[in-house]
C-alpha cells in the first residue's frame, strides 16, 4: 500500500503525518537503505566515533541502541532502493556520508521512495570511503552487506 511521497524537508508534512489514517496493517522487519553523516574533525569542531543523521544536526545513531523518533513527526527516514552517493539521495549534503542498511520496525509509514519508521537498526555499511566504512563497521559491530 503506498500513501503517496511526502518531501523530508517540508515542515508542514509533518502536519500531513497526523492525519493520515492508520490501516491496521502489521509487518514484520523491512530492510531498507540510507545515509548517515561522519563528523570529520576540522579547524572548528573535532570528530567523533558516531554516525549522525544527515539532516537532524544533532540526532546520534548510538551503536547499542536502535535510532527512534516519533512517525507523527519526523521518524526514521529510509528508502526502499538502494542508494550509494550523495547524487543517489536526492538532496545536497555537506559533508562525508557512508551509506548502507537498516533493519526498520515499529510504527512505519510507507512512502513513493522508501520508508519513515519508528524506529531503525544498522545492519551494515556498505558504500563510501573505504577507511571510515572500515572504522565505522567496527564501532557499530556490522559487515558490508549484512543481510
């Protein structure tokens, strides 16, 4: 069932969110692809060991922990093809990006491009620079295409 896409950017989809109907349809686990953004350190802000939203400045993907949001808001973006640069994720993006799978449960809504999930796990990182998808997959314990 596909409710039609709603742009991520658009604050006023949000208000769209709250009145879509629910359907009372149940699944199990989607897999599904998206991108997360590595703080590089620079002359103005250092690094980090975490993957961050791409867009949600402040949102931490914790490695122990699955990534949550409220689907009547924002939720957990994904999509339903996979994507392997910036160009492929539609948007512009400052910054390092590593992109791969995750493992999306809970209260999802599904879109004409993918997904927006209540909540949503790594399962593996599998396109970007070699030695980032190297340190990453360490500190999230994941592989390269992990299902």
């Amino acid at each position: 069932m596909s409710i039609g896409f709603v742009n991520i950017v658009n604050p006023s989809d949000n208000e769209l969110a709250g009145r879509l109907k629910h359907e009372g349809i149940r699944a199990g686990e989607i897999i599904a692809y998206r991108a997360w953004r590595v703080i590089a350190p620079n002359w103005f802000r250092n690094g980090d060991d975490w993957l961050h939203s791409v867009y949600i400045r402040d949102y931490v993907w914790l490695p122990d922990a699955p990534a949550s949001g409220d689907v009547k808001t924002h939720g957990i973006y994904s999509f339903r093809h996979v994507i392997r640069s910036a160009v492929e994720y539609g948007y512009r993006v400052k910054g390092v990006l590593l992109f791969g799978k995750v493992k999306i449960w809970g209260e999802v809504v599904e879109h004409e491009a993918g997904y927006r999930s209540q909540f949503g796990k790594i399962v593996s990182l599998d396109y970007g620079d070699p030695e980032l998808l190297e340190k990453f997959r360490k500190i999230y314990r994941v592989s390269t295409e992990g299902l």
